[in-house]
C-alpha cells in the first residue's frame, strides 16, 4: 500500500493526556467527513476543523510506496536516540490509510503509535494510544479507547451519552475561532458539572509551536 501525507514534523504534543510530549506528527492526506474541495465545504460534516489535510505539499510530506519508508522518514525526523519515541498519526482522517503493516514498521524502529481519528472507520490493532474526537452528523463506530476528546459547544453532541462510551480519558477542548472566549466558558461549564471531563487546551497554539 502506498501513502499519501501531508506533513511530517518534530513538535511538542500540544492536546490531550499527553500534552508537553516530545512527537513526530505524521498528518495524512484527505478526510471522510469533507472532500477538500472548497466548493463543498459548505456540505462538510466537521465545519471546525483548523488544519489542511489537503494534498502532499506541507513540510515533510510526499508518497510514500511502502510502510518501511514512511517509517524510515518518521524516524529521521525523530533524529537520534530511541528513548520514549512518540509518533502522533493524524489528518484528515488517518484511519483512511493507516495499516497493520505501517503500525509494525514504526514499532520495529521504537516508537509509541498515537493516533487520532474521528472515531468514524474502525481502528487497526497494535495502537498504542488511541483518541477519538466525536463530529455531529457522523456514525462512530469506534467507542473505545484512551481518549476522548470533545471539542465544545458543539450542537447535535449530547456529552451525557458520550459517557457510556469505553475511554479511560474524557477531555473537553474548546472550538477554537472567533467566539473563543465563549468556547472556553462553556468548556469549563462542563468539566464543572460534570467531572467526568477534564478541561484540555490547546497548548501548542499558547507556545506557538506547529
């Protein structure tokens, strides 16, 4: 199988349970939930999202033929050492081409396997941490996992019922935008009422990192 990916970077992890990391970020090409044509956004399931997940052009990006280079690319990026490696597999939607076969080819040269996906295509086996950001509109099918980020407020999402699904994190993040200041009032509004959700933010936009 052969990839198509966006970018490929060095970074700080800046969402989540494992914010302040040290990661190589993998974004893959394209999403399910939006064409990437302008022209249909307006059609689009996800009319949040603040990355381009569209072509092969960002830093480090490209086609990749096989799982062993894409591999082998993540792992120049990391530089040298093996201790703690972390590569973050995101997009778009990475669930669209991420495989078996590239999730062995990363073990094989040390890293631990994130991915974050909207939980829509069912995840391969061997991922080491797997969040899950739920979209109004769309089906997940993938209801467990490590994390569970909700981006708030988001109509047509009811939190209660997210709260059956099987995560051993709940996380609440602000939709960042315009109305930011809102999204952060109503974000602590949840965590406050319900405490099963624990407030997450953007760190990496604070730190202006990538």
């Amino acid at each position: 199988m052969s990839y198509a990916v966006k970018e490929v970077f060095l970074t700080l992890q800046g969402e989540g349970v494992q914010a302040g990391s040290r990661a190589v970020f993998l974004r893959f090409a394209g999403c399910n939930l939006w064409t990437g044509r302008e022209q249909d956004r307006a059609k689009a399931v996800c009319q949040f999202c603040d990355t381009d997940f569209v072509g092969t052009d960002g830093p480090g990006g490209g086609k990749f033929a096989t799982a062993d280079a894409l591999a082998d690319h993540v792992a120049s990026m990391w530089g040298e050492g093996k201790t703690r490696r972390l590569v973050v597999i995101t997009g778009g939607e990475p669930m669209l081409q991420l495989d078996v076969a590239l999730v062995e080819a990363l073990h094989d040269r040390g890293f631990r396997v994130a991915v974050e996906s909207n939980g829509t295509i069912a995840a391969v086996p061997g991922i080491d941490w797997l969040c899950i950001s739920p979209k109004p509109g769309s089906e997940v099918v993938q209801r467990r996992g490590d994390e569970l980020k909700l981006v708030w407020p988001q109509a047509g999402i009811d939190p209660a019922g997210l709260e059956q699904w099987d995560f051993a994190n709940f996380l609440v993040q602000p939709m960042d935008g315009p109305a930011l200041d809102r999204s952060i009032e109503a974000a602590i509004a949840l965590a406050m009422e319900r405490p099963v959700w624990r407030l997450s933010l953007q760190a990496h936009k604070v730190a202006g990192l990538k």
